[in-house]
C-alpha cells in the first residue's frame, strides 16, 4: 500500500505506541507544537501496558490513548500475539491511521503484522545500529568500553532492530558513565533527531521502496 503525502490541511494520520513514560513521545508533540504547520498529526497513542505513564502525557495534549494489555487467558504464546496484534490493527483501522511511530515500544511486532505496514512503521532506538540491538543496549554499550554510542532511526521490519537504517545521531562515551548518564545522553539526541525524520517521512522526503531508503 503507497502512502500518501500530507501537507497542513491533511496531515498524515500517525499512531504512536509506546510502553513506559513517553519522553520522546513528548517530544515529539512538543516539536508538532512548537511549529506554525505540521504534515502530520497524532490519533492515538496505544500501549501495552495499562500503567504505562505515557498515557498522561498523551491526555495532556488531547491525544487519544488506550492501553491494549497482552492477553493473558491465552495459553499458546503465537495465539496470544496474534490476537493481540488484531485488536491493535483494529484501533488503527477504526482510527483511520496511516503510519505508526514506534517510541520505547517493547514488544517485537510479527512479520505478519509488519508485512501490512511495510514502509509505514518507524522505530528509534538507542545504539548505533546495527551494534547492540535488544533491549539492554545502553548496558551493552558501556560494558564494551565504546568510545560512542547515540541513536538510529529506521524503518522496522521483521527481525529485531535490523530494518533499513533512516539516520543516526553519536554521543560520546565516557569512562565513568553510568546507565543513567548514558541514557540521558542518548535521550537528548533521540528527541531531536526523531521529530526531524518524521516530518520529512510525512513530508514524502523519505520512502522505503524495495527495501531501499528513497529520498526526495
């Protein structure tokens, strides 16, 4: 399915899916806020996780938010995916969504739910892929004593962190550097560089075609 170009009096239709606070979903409509046009608009914030402290954040700016739980009267763990992956594409559908922005979304999405959205999902993650995909990439990062580390966005596909890379942004590393430290760090490079690349992915300036990154 091509995706449409928005413009500021259609903007494309964004769902954003997170699990935890939603800092970078903040800033992300802090950006939106911040300028006099946008090509794009949020919907609805979905999550996994009913306490996720995002949901507030989302309320605050007068986005949608429903938290859809892993179901867990589902013994058989692919049934369980399956389902909870229906209700998801059926929030999107109801909310006519265009495009989906993965934000500290932890639940790996399967191929087949991908396959429906392909060239639609984006996804930021904190390391220079494609070193230290996964979720403990910051642990990763200074237990290997890297010089540097930072951020990639890119288009998400089946496997893990491993779709076609969009952009990244470095930061260095430091020899006492705590989780914490790092993670700061990385945060404060994620939360420019990720609104960036969404305009210019809802402006039609980045496509993925064929597996490959086209841009205009």
């Amino acid at each position: 399915m091509s995706l449409r170009v928005g413009t500021p009096n259609n903007p494309l239709r964004l769902a954003v899916m997170i699990s935890g606070g939603g800092s970078g979903m903040k800033a992300l409509f802090e950006h939106v806020e911040n300028k006099q046009s946008s090509c794009h608009t949020t919907v609805i914030v979905l999550s996994d996780q009913s306490e996720a402290k995002g949901h507030a954040i989302a309320q605050q700016f007068g986005v949608l938010s429903i938290s859809i739980p892993l179901p867990e009267d589902i013994a058989d763990s692919k049934s369980r995916r399956l389902i909870h992956e229906k209700s998801i594409e059926t929030k999107l559908m109801q909310n006519e969504v265009e495009a989906i922005i993965l934000s500290g979304y932890m639940r790996i999405l399967t191929p087949d739910f991908v396959s429906r959205w392909e060239g639609r999902i984006l996804n930021i993650h904190p390391s220079l892929l494609p070193k230290f995909p996964g979720a403990h990439a910051h642990q990763e990062v200074l237990s290997s004593g890297e010089s540097k580390s930072g951020c990639t966005v890119h288009f998400v596909d089946s496997g893990m962190d491993t779709g076609a890379i969009i952009e990244q942004s470095e930061v260095p590393v430091y020899p006492h550097d705590t989780l914490e430290n790092l993670q700061e760090r990385v945060k404060k490079v994620e939360h420019r560089l990720y609104p960036k690349i969404i305009d210019l992915f809802s402006e039609g300036k980045i496509r993925l075609i064929d597996g490959e990154i086209i841009r205009k």
